[in-house]
C-alpha cells in the first residue's frame, strides 16, 4: 500500500475542547513549521540535525546554516547550545503533548490515515527522542519527568470521554506505559528485523503490524486475572500501608 500524505481530510475535535489550550508555553508549543519565525526555524533544525547527527555531532554554526541565519543569532535566542538543548525539549514534549491531546478529542474513531500523518510529520521528534535516550543524563531525567506529567494530563482527559478505563495508580500506569513505547523506539532494529517496520526509518503504514499488535495489547486482557488476584490484592494492601509515592519527587524526599 503506497499512502498519499496530505490527503487526509481535516480531522474533528470535540466542540466542548476546541477552544481548550493544551500547554502553557510560549513558543514551544506551536507544530514544526518552515514559514515560522527564526526562533521556530532554528529549533525545528535543531531537533532534525540532533535527531540524524546526536548532540556532540551538531554545532550552533551547523544549526545555523541549516536555518540560513548566523551562529549568534541562535546564541540571542537561546543563550547557549545548552539552552538550545533545553528549548528543543520543551518543544518535543510539547508537540507531542498537542498530538495526544488532539488524538484524545478526535470526534469518532481515529483514522487509520491519521495516525499515518502523525508519524510521517513527526518522523524528527521520534528520532531526536532517540537520541537523547540513548544520550542519557539529567536533561533527559527533566524531559522524560515532563513527558509522565503530560500524559496523566491527557489520559485523564480521556477518562472523562470514556476513552481510557480508570487506573488504581495512575502515574504508575503512565511511569509503564511511556517505558514502554520508549522502549520499543530504542529496540526499532529489533521491530524492523521480527514486524517489518522502524517507527524511525520506512513508512509509517509498514508500522501496522506493530500498531495493531499494541492495540490489542491495550484493549484486550492478556492475562487470567483470577490466577493473579492474590499478588494484585497484596500489592494494593502494600500501597495502602506505605505512605510514600512512586513519583521521583518522593524518593528524592525519602533520602
């Protein structure tokens, strides 16, 4: 199947959440655009050339060129490579946090072509996530922590639709869930070799396979819960009498 990008008809959002904003960043929110202003430009090369290159690969002149701007102009607005660095996380979990949050709204079933779009145009965004995975380090730690806080945003949104069943820990759930689909992007040689696909290289149509393996994952039990009732019920005994969180806040405060 050879798919047309940009021929998906305009999607529908929910009417009560048209107007909602999804994230209260200045900049870093608005979607990858090539006629935005410069400082939308440099951080759309940016996240493309640490996606393809890394980050100790890339230089602000490259980045600049890239955008045809000057190396100080990328230093006026963002102070330094690292706060660059910065910037393009926000960015990325911002995007993603608005394709979420659209996902949710959707009005209807979603467009087997719309998840199609959503990969295609943010091919650079999974490649940079990669990246900065296997780069490690605090600024990761920060990025990933944003990434949790988002998705109990938008899964709760989608508790409230009737789109997600309730969860007994909810960060817990969201904590599982991200490692996982990190997971599988930093394993995309090992997708391509056993389902035919890499969410990094080829086409997105070639993912489903891959989609619809999670899918009945996710909306499908896999395990006989009632042979598993007596680990499940003492694990919540375990939660209800220890008073701490699994969040990396309360660990930091238990030291």
């Amino acid at each position: 199947m050879v798919y047309r990008y940009g021929t998906t008809h305009s999607h529908r959002l929910r009417s009560s959440h048209d107007s909602a904003d999804t994230d209260s960043g200045p900049a870093d929110n608005h979607a990858p655009s090539p006629g935005g202003d410069a400082r939308q430009r440099i951080l759309d090369a940016a996240v493309e050339l640490y996606g393809e290159h890394g980050f100790t690969g890339v230089t602000i002149k490259e980045i600049a060129e890239h955008v045809g701007v000057s190396a100080p102009l990328v230093i006026h607005h963002f102070g330094s490579k690292a706060g660059l660095r910065k910037a393009c996380d926000r960015y990325v979990a911002a995007t993603i946090h608005r394709m979420k949050t659209e996902s949710v709204r959707l009005d209807g079933p979603m467009p087997r072509n719309y998840v199609f779009e959503m990969l295609h145009a943010n091919r650079n965004l999974l490649k940079y996530l990669l990246r900065a995975f296997v780069a490690g380090g605090a600024e990761v730690d920060a990025l990933f922590d944003r990434l949790v806080e988002d998705s109990l945003d938008y899964t709760a949104e989608g508790e409230e639709l009737g789109l997600v069943y309730p969860s007994a820990n909810p960060r817990r759930r969201a904590v599982v869930m991200l490692l996982q689909s990190f997971g599988a992007l930093m394993l995309h040689h090992q997708m391509e070799r056993h389902l035919g696909a890499s969410p990094v290289e080829g086409s997105p149509e070639d993912l489903l396979p891959y989609i619809s393996a999670v899918m009945e994952l996710y909306t499908q039990p896999v395990i006989n819960a009632e042979m598993y009732q007596e680990l499940m019920e003492s694990q919540l005994e375990h939660e209800r009498s220890s008073p701490t969180s699994a969040s990396p806040h309360s660990h930091q405060q238990n030291r």
